[in-house]
C-alpha cells in the first residue's frame, strides 16, 4: 500500500491495517498484545497489563463475624489462581484460551482483610489500584461490602466480580456496568426453598423470622416472606431485627418465643447465624420450632453443631456431594481437597467460578480492556461451570445457574467427617429469577 493510499484511510481502517500488518510480521499477535491498544487509557487499563504479570484483588474478610466463610473464599480464589497458572485441566475446561496465565502473564493475588466492613473493604481496593494497579477486584461475604464495591468499580472503572453476595440488591438497583455476580441471591433462594417447605409443612403456617440488619437480611427476608404469605398462607407473627455481629440473641429469642410461632426462619449468617442458632437451641426454642436457613451459611453444621442443622432444610449453591452428578465438581474436590486437606464449601466455589469465569471473558475477548471484556460477558453465552451449564444475563449482571436444597445429616448418618447435608434437589435457576430490571437495575456507562 502507498503512502498515499494510507493517508486517504479513516482512522478506524488505518488501524485495522496496523494490526494486520503486525500480524503478518509477526506470523501471530504476541500473548497478550490488546487488541484494544488504540483506546484511552480507563482505570488501571493500560498499565496494569504491561508487565509479565496481572494482579488481581480480594478485599475479603479474614476476622470477625464473617471470617470462617472469608477463609474458605480465599482458598477458592487462591485454587484459581494456581490453576490458570499451571494450565490444571479443570481451569482449561471452564476457561480453555487460558496458556499458563492470562493472555501470556501470570496472574498474582493480593489480599487484604475486609472484615466485612465496606469502609476498609474500599481503602484497602484503593490501595491496590494505587500501588499494585490491579485489573480485577473481588470480596464480599457480605453484601453491604459488595453494594460498595459495585459503586468503587463504577467509579474507578476495574472490573468487580463478587464473593458470596445474596442481597437482592447486588444485580438489583445497586448494579453496575463493571460489577458481576455469579452466586445466588435472596429471590432465588426464597423461590427454590419455598415451595419445598409448603410441600413438606404444609400451608397456614406461623413462622418468626430474624433478620440481620443490612441490604442481605432486608432483601431476603422480604423475598422469603412474600413467597410464603403468597404461594402457602403462612403468617409472618415476628421479624426480630439485630444488628451484624449480635453476640447476645437472648432479646429477639425471648420476642420469638412468645410469639407463636412454628418455624424458626433464619436469616443470619456466619458467625451471628452459629449463635443465635446455639442460643436458640439452649433457650428450648429448637426442636420444639423447626429451624429454616432459606440462605444456607457455608461451615455451619460443623460451627453450630450438627444436633442443630440435623433435618435442618436450607438453600445453597453447592455442596461436594454434588461430585456425583457434575464431572467438574468432582474435579473441583479434588484439587481442593488435595491442597487444603478438606473438601471445599459454597463459598470456596462461588470464589473459584468467578474468577475462572473472568479468566474466560478475558481469554476470548483477547485483551484486559475493561470495555471489551465487559461486553464479552454480555454476550450472554452458554459456558460449563462446575454446577453444569451457566450464563450471564446482559441486563444485570447476574449469572443463571442452579440453587441447591440440602437437607442437614444426623451424626448416624453421615458417612464421614464432612458429610453434614444430603441434596435434596437441584432446581434450574432461570425459573426462580426475577425479570431483568424488576428490582430496579440500571447498568452504567462503559466508559
């Protein structure tokens, strides 16, 4: 082509040429050269691209109330990392363009402790994007640290893909362009849980709710409740209210106690969930109430006791007996299981999907470029995942896939150590969702 030629070229055809001539040179773009190099510079994109590695970011919460189930995260997003590093054949089935890394860099985790609090949650992503100029944010455990995130993403423009999140409000009025959740949340819990409770309890039922006070206990509490009061009869005679990291329930117990009620639906999680569950039991409310955990608390039957979660029904998103129906659970198993010593939890698959998915969008978008990678996502494609064959939905974010309803073993039962529930049903979780934009998402720019 003549210099002439050229110069009559507009802009977007010029680079096309560029690109192509560089590929003729070269046989093949080198890993790792962004087919985006002609953008502007957007959050840490370029530069936290440039080098052999990428770091990527966990703001999770190592102590306090939610610290059992951030460890078992951690241990998740650690096994990803480790896989998309060495090319482990369950990583290259789940994100098959991976190649020792990422688009030829391996990748690096930071950590820092959250402890479920959003305001230490941003100073320490702050700190990342500053110093380490992170490409990838993830953490929450609790979702008003994940509500947080969403908005920092937003504002930073790097991408955030959530930990354990189950306010209705993640992919709801608090989504983001740059946020994504690939866990269950409160709706779909209530509508997989719901209908086996009617059709184990019964309708007409009293039930007391408690209810931790933030967007996850709000939201869920509210979907739990309006599927049952709509879909079964049953009254709600108390909703007991208390505040994250409650050490003494003996105030909502009592108000529980004298209200009539028939079930004990727990909506509290972690380390809360564990106490008021234990003091429940020694206030002689259970057995004589059935207990109900509609959002199922990673590491609960082992902290709580299993006299406490025996018969106990909860929704979830995973559990390792499911390695008996899904090949890639059980490869999931047992690399975990090989590392750590045990088999994993909810939480510590929620950790692994989302970043093996992101290793995926990133691999097939060809570039760290936040917008392109973004609108990978939204092609909304059919990918496997560890609980079978999941999508993104464009309008919000969030990942279809499947919730799970365990039912709590007896000690007699259980055939070892770890083998505290029984799956009761895998439901599909397309059905169980809300239409795109019922709880008020609106997606934000992409630039």
């Amino acid at each position: 082509m003549s210099k002439f030629e050229a110069d009559n070229l507009g802009d977007a055809a010029r680079r096309q040429v560029l690109l192509t001539g560089a590929g003729v040179a070269g046989g093949l773009l080198l890993p790792g050269v962004s087919l985006a190099a002609d953008q502007p510079p957007i959050g840490t994109w370029p530069a936290g691209s440039q080098g052999p590695t990428v770091n990527v970011a966990a703001m999770v919460p190592l102590t306090g109330t939610y610290a059992v189930q951030g460890n078992d995260e951690l241990k998740g997003w650690e096994l990803a990392v480790e896989h998309m590093n060495t090319n482990h054949p369950l990583m290259k089935t789940l994100a098959p363009k991976i190649n020792n890394g990422v688009l030829g860099k391996k990748v690096v985790l930071k950590h820092a402790d959250s402890a479920a609090k959003p305001n230490q949650a941003l100073q320490a992503a702050q700190t990342f994007i500053n110093q380490d100029k992170v490409v990838l944010m993830t953490g929450s455990t609790s979702s008003a640290v994940a509500v947080a995130m969403n908005k920092f993403a937003e504002r930073e423009k790097v991408l955030y893909v959530t930990g354990i999140s189950g306010s209705n409000d993640t992919t709801g009025k608090d989504c983001v362009r740059y946020g994504f959740r690939q866990n269950f949340y409160g709706e779909t819990a209530a509508n997989a849980i719901g209908p086996v409770m009617v059709k184990q309890f019964g309708k007409n039922r009293k039930a007391a709710f408690m209810t931790p006070d933030y967007t996850y206990g709000h939201t869920t509490t509210k979907s739990v409740m309006d599927y049952l009061k709509n879909e079964g009869g049953w009254t709600i005679v108390t909703n007991q209210v208390s505040p994250l990291g409650t050490q003494d329930f003996s105030q909502y117990l009592t108000n529980i106690a004298n209200s009539g009620a028939e079930f004990l639906i727990n909506v509290n999680w972690g380390r809360d969930a564990v106490l008021s569950s234990q003091q429940a039991k020694q206030f002689g409310l259970l057995p004589k109430m059935t207990l109900v955990l509609p959002y199922q608390i990673p590491m609960m039957a082992p902290e709580a006791g299993v006299d406490i979660t025996a018969g106990v029904l909860a929704a979830t998103d995973f559990w390792w007996t499911m390695e008996d129906k899904y090949p890639l659970a059980k490869q999931f198993v047992e690399a975990f299981q090989k590392k750590y010593g045990s088999r994993p939890d909810w939480g510590a698959e929620n950790a692994y999907s989302s970043f093996a998915q992101w290793a995926r969008m990133v691999t097939e978008a060809g570039t760290f470029y936040p917008p392109d990678v973004i609108k990978q996502y939204e092609k909304g494609e059919t990918i496997p995942s560890i609980v079978g064959d999941v999508h993104y939905r464009p309008q919000d974010h969030q990942l279809v896939r499947p919730v799970v309803i365990v039912r709590g073993k007896a000690k007699k039962d259980m055939k070892n150590p770890e083998d505290f529930w029984e799956v009761v049903e895998v439901v599909p979780g397309a059905g169980l969702m809300q239409k795109p934009g019922d709880f008020g998402c609106k997606l934000g720019d992409y630039t």
